[in-house]
C-alpha cells in the first residue's frame, strides 16, 4: 500500500505487544504511519501516564477523532487499543467505509507485562470478553 490510504487496527489484552506492533509498523514500513492510543490520552507531555478510569470514555472518543483527522488528511494510521469486542472496532470500519480507505486488524498476541500494572481481575473480565473476529 502506498503512503495515505490506510488504517491498521491492532487488537489485543494489555502486555500482549499492541504498542510495540505499532511502532515496529511506523518504523518499518517504509512510509510514515501515524499512530494512536486511547492510552496517549491519559500520559502528559512529559510521558508521565495517569489513567482515570473516569474518562475513558472521553479517551476512546479522542481516540477515534485522532484516527479520523489523520485519516482525513491522507496519512496511513495504525490504532492500537484492546478492542475486546467487535462493537468497538465497528466505529473505525465504519470510518474506513465512508472515507473508502482499506483497513486491515491485527490481533497482537504476546504475553509481556502490561506498563499500566492491570489487575488480575480486570485481565480475566477483558479476556472472558473477548470476542473472536468473524
């Protein structure tokens, strides 16, 4: 694909390499990707990352602008987040459909330590929810 017609969606539980996928895609690619997080939104400029589980909503919703206006100003982007069930992928296949770029999803399945030290608990919810791509 050349520079500016597409969308990758990286999927996948905290600690299983969605980050890294990202920034080895953007690296390696041989053209720019622009990536985004709804995590970005929780770390201040000076990389320090505070999540309020308060606003994450308001996270996912920048998200998905973020998304929207690099790919409206033609740039390839590569969207990492969990994406445990398909209702939350729709929004960027929905998004990809009006603007007719390709997209495609990537699942990223390691197992690392997550950086955002997630609960036992809140892994097993995330992953009892897992929806499988059809």
């Amino acid at each position: 694909m050349k520079p500016g017609n597409m969308l990758v969606i990286i999927r996948g539980l905290p600690g299983s390499g969605k980050s890294t996928m990202a920034r080895e895609l953007r690296d390696e690619a041989g053209f720019p990707y622009y990536h985004v997080e709804a995590d970005m939104f929780f770390t201040d400029d000076n990389g320090t990352y505070t999540f309020n589980g308060l606003e994450i909503a308001a996270a996912h919703d920048w998200c998905h602008k973020q998304v929207a206006q690099a790919l409206e100003n033609g740039l390839n982007v590569v969207v990492s987040n969990t994406f445990t069930r398909m209702w939350e992928i729709k929004p960027y296949i929905d998004m990809c459909a009006k603007l007719k770029i390709p997209y495609k999803i990537v699942e990223a399945k390691g197992n690392y330590q997550s950086i955002h030290n997630i609960p036992e608990y809140a892994m097993h919810k995330m992953r009892s929810r897992w929806e499988e791509i059809q």
